[in-house]
C-alpha cells in the first residue's frame, strides 16, 4: 500500500484542526502517516511549512492532504500558493459565506487559546478541574452543593474519567460517589447525597465488563470476580431504581457519548 | 440587539461540531444563542430537530446558523430540504472532493465515540487517565518509567490540569511532581526524577499571578505571599536551568497550548 501524509496545518495549537480532520477521515478506509504543524503564524514559518508538504508529495508520490484552520491572510497566501497537497482550508471555506450572512467582516484573529486562557470562560473550567478532582470518589463533602452534577456508581463504573471529561471540555462541577458494599448493606445512598438529589445521575456498567476491567487492576481478587461484580451491579441498579436516580450504561459508550447524554438528561 | 441563533447538529455527540463551530464564530462580534442537538440519527428525530429550527428562524427574525457534522444521508436530505436556517454542512462540503482526491468512496458512517469506545486508542486513553491521576502530584513512584512525560514545578503552576488534558486530549501518560521549598534546601531535584531526566518538562510562572492564584485557594496565607511565590519561583527556575530541564512559562497560556508546546519539544 503505497502511503499518503495528512497534515494538520494551524496558527494556533491545531487543535481544532487535527480533531475535525480526524472525523472526516474516519469516513475513509485509509491510515495516513499525520504531521502536526502548529504556530504556523507568520510567511516564514508558512514557507517551512510548505517546504515539508511538497517534500511529502516527492516521497509519497501523491498530493498529501493539507487540513488547515490558518487564519492569517499572509499565512494563508503562501500555502496556497504553491502547495502540491490538497488544500482543505477549513476556515476560509466557511468565513466568506459567514461573513455574506451576517453582513459583518471577520476579524481574521488567530484563535490563540491564550486569548481564552483571560476570558471568565477558561478560569471556571479551570475551577471546574480543581473542584472536579477535590471531589473524586467522595474525598470531600464540602462545597457539595457547588456541584453541577453528582455522579454515583460501582468502582470502575466509568465515574473519574467522566467526571474530568465534564470539568475539563465543557467547565462543568462534577463531583463522584462510588456505591460500596456498606451502602448496599444498609440499603442507602451514602446519606450525605440526599439532599442533592435532582444532580445525582448513575452509571452502571454489564457485570461481566465490569469484571474485565477490575482485573485489570487487580488480577484474580475477590473485588474482580464475576460473582462480586454481579453482586454490586445489581444492587446498584436496585438503588437507582428504587430511589428515582436517573442512570444510563456505560459497558459500550465513550466518554464523550456519556457526558452528552448526562448533559442532556440534567440538562446542563 | 436582535437575536440570532446557532444550532448544532449532529448524529453523534456533536462535540466535534461545537468544537468547530466556536473556533469559526470567534472570528465575528457576534453572541448567538446556542442550541445543542446531538444524536439526531433518523428522520424523525431529522424532523423534529428541523421544526426547531424554523421555529428559531420565526422568532428571531433571522435565519439561524445551523452548523452541522451529520453524516445520515437521509437525516441530512431533511435537513437540507426545508431548512429556513443557512446549513454550514462540515462534514458534506469536504467529503466530496475527498472522494475525487482518494479515489474512494466514503463509508457514511457516523462518527459515534463508541466505535472509538472499543478501540485500542480509547482503551490507551483510559490507562493514560488512570496513570496521569495516580501519577498526580508526586502520589507515586511506582512505574513512573513508563510515564510519557514528567511535569516539575512549583505548587499551582499548572501541573495538574496541563497533566490531565495531556492524558484526556492525548492518551499521553503525564506524571507530575512538585518542587517544594525542601527541594530548594537540598538544591536537588527528587531524587526519584534524576533517572528520568530525558522525560522531565518544567513549568514556570511569573510570581505575580501565582500569589494571585494561590491566594484563591488560600487566602492571605504565607504559602500565597508575593515575597514566598517571588522566592519559590527564582529557585524552581534556577533549579531547571542548572538541571537542563527544558521549561515553559505557563502565565498567559492556556492548557491547550501548554499541552502541544509539551509535545513539540518532547516529539509526543
């Protein structure tokens, strides 16, 4: 199989760039070899740039593909200008018919992270985190109330890593509760909850999975068994049930697909 | 001010779409309601999104920016026919020439995370949180050789957050340990980190924000004084250089772009 090079071209981090061309190329069967190419912000930068494309499409034998979210117009002109990729200019394919619709011009400014690293938005995620992570696995019942959504579930039900996907993309307080065998024997959420009721929201996983994943980080214990994780998965379930939480599987959706949902259930 | 609305559709989570679109509107003075419609994956929910749409377009007066990632045919064969939105197709304006350039056609499958869900790349990113988490502040030295990188610094530099997005965005196992002021006596780094020390990225910070970000977590405190961040940070500074740990300030940056610095020096 002869090779083709994908290039992720920004003058930021190339972030955005490298997310979305990784969507649109899962429509396609192919696994190009990926080039990061952040900062590209001034001609000079622009023409190294360019000389590594043209240098791909010589050893390739193909046109790489140039996936670009440049926003400065002298950027912008020496890549297209000489380029043997094929351009896939993100921005600009958009920005003229925006600019048409809403009857304002665009103000080309480079979308630097660091512009949102002073804006209000970026210092509540930072919140968020600090929170988010003060509030992993019950370690704290202080500030409880602060929280935007209250995670329970078994250990390993999916919680920490959604709870940080929620802090980090979207600013969101999430604090997380496991349910253990104590509460399970007392037939109670951990009393501490109950007042927060309307932001609690469950994560239950298929017991066998479940299992898979314990084993992992402790092989052959009692914790990990099966028989354990059947035990602990339906009492968990039975407590959902009988005490109205809203809850939803997490055996077979990603991270991001669950905070969605969550998202859209506590309509956050 | 009149109202203009932005929607943003998609058959998945609509992460990517939102993504993109904030990327695109940050180059207008504009602040349009936003509206998220995920998981929009058949026609009826294609009709359903649609009268929302249009009813939008009524209220506001104004036709809505409808940014979408559908990849559905059919759902997207509703949404083009009676939009009384301007559809900004992310997805169908590249997949088209794609094709011509690829000599294939595309799969239209959606881009749902839970196929990434059973992925080895997702089943990585899993461990890199788990690592990064166990792995935070100094918690362990246990099988920190298989970390990807090694953060230092001083307490609130960033560490953390920078940690954690390296893990989540990247599937980048990130360890990270504070220099503390017995660091500073010993004129030494960790000595558990002297191994490591091709893995090893400092964060710095200028002393001004530090006391300010230090004194939110605790107010008035000696730990938050100027005179003691003024302090720290010349010796943590002084410690990387003697050491030959390459650093970064972290004052006006953001995670993002602290994350892919860290790459492009480490060749992540």
């Amino acid at each position: 199989m002869s090779h083709r090079t994908a290039f992720f071209v920004s003058d930021g981090t190339g972030i955005t760039a490298e997310t979305f061309a990784k969507a649109l190329l899962a429509q396609f069967e192919i696994e190009p070899r990926r080039v990061r190419l952040p900062f590209i912000d001034d001609p000079d930068k622009a023409h190294q740039a360019l000389r590594q494309i043209n240098h791909a499409a010589e050893v390739d034998g193909r046109r790489p593909l140039v996936f670009t979210t440049v926003v400065n117009p002298e950027v912008l002109q020496v890549l297209h200008g000489h380029c043997k990729g094929m351009l896939i200019d993100m921005f600009g394919t958009f920005i003229a018919p925006l600019e048409l619709e809403l009857g304002i011009k665009s103000n080309h400014r480079v979308g630097r992270f660091s512009d949102v690293a002073k804006s209000r938005e970026y210092h509540d995620r930072m919140e968020a985190i600090n929170f988010t992570l003060d509030h992993d696995d019950g370690q704290t019942d202080r500030d409880l109330a602060q929280s935007d959504v209250i995670l329970v579930g078994v250990s390993r039900s999916g919680k920490t890593p959604t709870s940080l996907y929620l802090a980090l993309q979207f600013g969101l307080k999430a604090s997380n509760y496991p349910l253990i065998p104590e509460d399970f024997e007392r037939r109670q959420l951990p009393p501490q909850l109950l007042a927060h009721k309307k932001k609690l929201f469950g994560l239950t996983i298929d017991a066998q999975r479940l299992s898979e994943i314990r084993h992992e980080r402790r092989p052959n214990s009692r914790y990990a068994s099966l028989e354990n994780c059947r035990y602990e998965v339906a009492e968990a379930e039975a407590m959902m049930r009988r005490t109205g939480i809203r809850n939803l599987s997490t055996t077979s959706k990603s991270i991001e697909e669950i905070a969605t949902l969550i998202r859209q259930e506590l309509d956050l």
